[in-house]
C-alpha cells in the first residue's frame, strides 16, 4: 500500500514549486511528504574543477534537500516530509519512486512569454515507465492559482479552489482514470469539469450537400453517451458537481482552454512496455505542453 506523495526536487525553481505544491496535495490526501533528490555524477575530469568540487557535490546532494525539507514543514505544519538521496540516472530513480508513491510530482520550466509546460527528457522519460499518477506542475506555480478570485478580483488561496478538469475519449475511458478525477475533486471540494471533444466523419460533406445535417444528431449522441459513463460515478461522489462538456472538435484545444479556469486537468496515459515510439498520445501530449494548470497523468492499460 503506497502511503505517500513523493516529489523529485534538485533545487531549480520548477522543482520548488512542484515540492510547495506536492506538500498542499500531501495534506489533501493526509499523506507523508517525500522529498527524492537524485545525484547525477559527474565525469572525474569535471569533479576536479574548482566550482565542481566536494563542496559544491555537498551543497547540491544534502544542504538543498535539507533546507528544503525544513522549509516545506514549516510552511505545511502537521505534514510529514522525510528526504530521500541516491546517486544514479535522475530519470530511472524517479520512476522507480513512482512506482513506491500513490502519486509523483515532477516540476517543469514554463515556456516564455505563453502559457504552457517544456517538458524536459527527463520528465519524459519518467512518464513512459509510469504506472501511477505523475503530476506535472511549471515552474512559478502559487498556490492561490488554483483558487478563484477574492470579491476584489484578488488571488487567494483562501477562496473556492476552481474545478478539476477531465479529459475523457468516451470510447477508451479507463475507470482509474475517472476515479482519480472524481476524488481529486472531492478532496478540494469543487466541481469536476469533463471534456470529450468529437470528430465529425468524413461522410458529413456528404450530408450536407443532400440536405442533411447530421452534427445536431451526432451531438446528442455523444452527449447521451458522456452521461451513461459518468452516471455511476456521479452517483458515488454526490457531493461533486459534474459539468459535462461533449463538443465537436480538437479535444486538445478544448482541453488547453478549459485549464485556464482549472486547479488540476487530468489526462490519460496507455501504458506501453515498448520501449520504441512516443508513450503518449496525441491529446496528453498537447495538454502537457500547452496547460496553465497543473496536469496529472493518469497511467492505465
């Protein structure tokens, strides 16, 4: 049984602020806060250099985690934090973490000037040996970006948190997938917004020029559909107010615009044991590169 929220943390910026963001969600879920810092040796010739000496090895494998860990118990009384140090490859330590912790954070650097994550080949790479949820969150993220305004218009963290955002292929949905957006919903007591964009066929030139418009049809269709799937899960969290959105079109572009009001977009992952080709699809990947709110993948078969 995974007990905790783990969080790889090597003293930049974005990973700071997956840390802050990893202790709020530690105490949502009444977990223990793991703090995983992962030394990355360097070639002898370079350790040998002044600036990359024993001290500087010090100071980045044990006073920042450290410090760090001191300041994340202060700032998040009542949650656990411990520190954990290895020495290896950054990307297979992490996901090996991931797959001891009921969820990951990893930071990102934000892209310049636009709203969106760069997602590193580390990141990456963590993602594609992922089984359990891995939480991306840019760097800069505060915690009253995931609230709604003051009265004034005044960011708060001591407001509303803005809904959870789904995003849900009613042809492929995975119940670990809704599962895991429904709770995290529940846990910051919001509603959950499910986006299920539509393509229409290629035979719709063809109604048209007869006369026919089959979008109106093929909507209702969708729609109904979206309902009966999320029926049962309505019915077991209650408390959540679902807010269904099935659209035609790109469900990317639907996505990207519903997290500019979200506290948390939630995608899926298929897990693949391949080791070739791209490990997400289309979808999660323009999510993950275009969201202003943090992005939990949810891994799944």
């Amino acid at each position: 049984m995974f007990r905790n929220v783990t969080v790889g943390l090597d003293g930049s910026p974005e990973s700071m602020a997956a840390a802050e963001w990893a202790a709020r969600e530690a105490k949502l879920r009444d977990l223990s806060l793991k703090l995983i810092n992962v030394w990355e040796p360097v070639p002898a010739p370079m350790a040998q250099a002044p600036l990359l000496g024993a001290e500087t090895q010090a100071h980045w494998s044990e006073r920042i985690p450290r410090e760090a860990a001191e300041g994340l118990r202060l700032r998040h009384p009542g949650v656990k934090v411990t520190v954990e140090q290895t020495t290896g490859r950054p990307a297979g330590d992490l996901a090996r973490a991931g797959h001891d912790a009921d969820l990951l954070v990893l930071g990102t650097r934000g892209l310049s000037g636009i709203g969106g994550f760069l997602l590193g080949s580390v990141g990456l790479a963590v993602l594609s040996q992922a089984e359990h949820p891995v939480v991306f969150v840019r760097a800069g993220e505060q915690a009253a970006d995931e609230h709604e305004m003051d009265p004034t218009g005044i960011p708060s963290a001591a407001t509303p948190y803005r809904p959870v955002v789904l995003g849900l292929d009613i042809d492929h949905a995975d119940d670990s997938l809704i599962e895991f957006a429904f709770e995290e919903a529940a846990r910051r007591g919001t509603a959950l917004g499910v986006v299920h964009g539509w393509k229409l066929p290629p035979s719709y030139a063809y109604g048209l020029s007869a006369g026919i418009d089959l979008q109106d049809e093929i909507g209702r269709q969708k729609t109904a559909r979206l309902s009966d799937l999320l029926r049962p899960w309505q019915q077991k969290h209650p408390a959540v107010e679902v807010i269904e959105q099935s659209r035609p079109g790109s469900a990317s572009v639907h996505l990207v615009h519903a997290a500019l009001d979200a506290s948390l977009v939630v995608v899926g992952r298929r897990i693949r044991r391949s080791p070739l080709g791209a490990h997400t699809g289309p979808v999660t990947h323009a999510v993950l590169h275009h969201s202003t709110a943090p992005v939990a993948v949810v891994s799944h078969n």
